[in-house]
C-alpha cells in the first residue's frame, strides 16, 4: 500500500487537526458582529472631592454676580416667625434678600446657632486653626490676642455647652456692599478657668451658668464666596 497512507502520516494529520481545534476553542473567532473593547475607566465618575466649607451657615446658590434676585414671596409671608411684617427688622431681610436671592431667614439661624457653639468651644479650647475662617480678621486677632495671653499664664478653660435656649435675629442692613445679620443668643454653658497648678480661679466646673450674646455676622454680597463671618461680639 505505498500509494496509500501509511501510519505515520494519518497520526501526523490526527494530530495536527487536534491541536487546530484546541486553539479555536481557546482564541476563538472574529466574525465582524463584536463590540467594541471599552476602556472601564472612561466615564466612570470621579469620587467627590472634600469642600472646603469651612462654616456651617448656610450657603446660597450661585448666582451671577450684580444680578440680584428678588424675593420670591411677599414679605410678610416670607419673615413669618422671624419677623413682624412691616417692621425695620422685616425690612432689612427684605433689603439682603433682593441682594441675596439665596437668603434665608430660618436656615440662617440653624447656621448660626451651630456657628455659635463651634466659635465658643473653639476659643476654650485655643483652637485658633478653626477660629480662624469663622471669624473677620478684626475678630480673629482679638480672639487669638487673648488665647495667648491666656497661654502665656499657664491658664486653661474647661467648657461644655449644656444648651442654646433661644436664637433670634435681632437686625439686618445692607452696608455698601456688605450685608449684616445680627443674633442674639440665649444659652447655658458649664465653664471653669483654671491657673497652672489646676486651682479653679474663674466660672465653675460643676455649676451652669446662662449667657446672652449678640453676635453679628457678614458677608460681601457680589462675592461668590457664601460663607457668612463673626464681625463683632457683644455680652449682655
């Protein structure tokens, strides 16, 4: 059978036909019909990057600068609860709401509240790093004078808000091209000063006291930065 194939040939062609098929069902085949290979990174969404909002007042919404809005409801329906229609109080809000179209009475006091009791907590504390954007340069310089000059006696401060019993706005104006909102705060703290070798020579560490402050906050109103600052401070 020499015209035939002999046995090495059929195994020589067995084989290859198998190794043909092995690398079929691994490559596998192109028929036109595929989709396209994405890259999984593009579109995927970036993670959120920290703001670096700094005070908890509330924020307004962008808007474009010397554009005012007008205030969206009458203002006796708009200051309800805040302030007496037809009152100066009523018509200072009235005055940076059409300079601040993001203005709002209610979700400033929640800010300011919290404002308020961060500031406090800070000054105690000597935490001049968060003092810092809380408060107008004038403010800070003050604020910061006194912690050293508390440093500088070796004294500490021991103080734990108990609560804020009441918060209300007591003013609003446009000045220029600032608005200003002025609060006053109802509050009982637990405070103690003490000296370098931990004796109590101020307040109580055990006794709640009452406090009163009016503060007053401001911010540029063309700026597009939100944040409202602590211009001034007044105890009562």
């Amino acid at each position: 059978m020499n015209d035939g194939f002999d046995i090495y040939t059929i195994i020589i062609i067995v084989l290859a036909v198998f190794i043909f098929l092995r690398l079929r069902s691994v490559l596998g085949t192109r028929t036109g019909n595929e989709r396209p290979r994405q890259d999984t990174y593009v579109g995927r969404p970036q993670p959120e990057q920290p703001k670096d909002n700094v005070t908890p007042l509330p924020q307004r919404p962008a808007e474009p600068v010397g554009q005012p809005a007008e205030p969206a409801e009458p203002a006796g329906d708009r200051w309800a609860g805040v302030a007496e229609a037809g009152s100066p109080l009523a018509s200072g809000l009235d005055e940076i709401a059409r300079a601040d179209g993001g203005f709002d009475a209610r979700e400033f006091v929640g800010g300011a509240k919290a404002a308020y009791e961060m500031i406090v907590t800070a000054f105690a504390a000597g935490d001049r790093k968060t003092l810092k954007p809380l408060l107008a340069k004038e403010v800070f310089d003050s604020f910061s004078t006194a912690i050293g000059e508390r440093e500088g006696r070796g004294e500490t401060v021991e103080s734990n808000f108990v609560s804020i019993e009441k918060s209300e706005i007591t003013g609003a104006e446009v000045v220029g091209r600032t608005a200003q909102v002025t609060v006053r705060f109802v509050s009982k703290l637990i405070s103690a000063t003490r000296d370098r070798s931990g004796q109590v020579i101020d307040g109580s560490p055990t006794e709640i006291a009452d406090l009163v402050d009016v503060w007053t906050f401001a911010r540029e109103v063309p700026s597009r930065d939100p944040n409202w600052r602590l211009v001034s401070t007044e105890a009562i």
